[in-house]
C-alpha cells in the first residue's frame, strides 16, 4: 500500500516539481505543550494546473529524481479565483 498525505503547495517555482507542505498538530508528553511539524514534499504535477495555497492530495512513488518521491494524485481545494464578468 502506497502512503498517502495531504497538504498544502507552497512552491511551484520549479519546471516540473511543486513542493508540499504537510503540518501537523504534536503536543509535547512531559509539559503537554502543542507545536506545530512541517514536512515538505517534493512532489511531481503531471497534468495538474496548480497554484500556491491549494490543498492536494500526494501518493508516493518510485524515485522520479534526486529529492522527488510524490505524485500528486487528487486537487482537494484550489483557491484559483473565479473570473468576473462586468
């Protein structure tokens, strides 16, 4: 079973690679203290329209280059602003 994650594109600078990020609520067991745990993901568009602020839903995969190991499989909102016609 391949692993699954959300989260959310924060990059998409790069030619064929948009970068992930998934946060994640942790709390702290001695002091019970919440923070906050980032990981970023590398991972491949294919056909995708994406934009910076839209939430996705990526699967691993074999390794597609250096730092890439993600597909995105699924757009669960995108924040693409609906055109205005005056």
């Amino acid at each position: 079973m391949k692993k699954r994650v959300s989260g959310q594109v924060v990059s998409t600078k790069m030619a064929k690679t948009v970068v992930v990020v998934n946060k994640v609520l942790k709390q702290e067991k001695l002091y019970r203290k919440f923070y906050h745990r980032l990981t970023r993901y590398y991972a491949d568009p294919k056909d995708f329209d994406l934009k910076v602020g839209d939430s996705v839903l990526i699967e691993e995969t074999r390794p597609l280059s250096k730092l890439k190991r993600w597909r995105v499989i699924k757009i669960l909102t995108s924040l693409a602003s609906p055109e205005k016609n005056d």
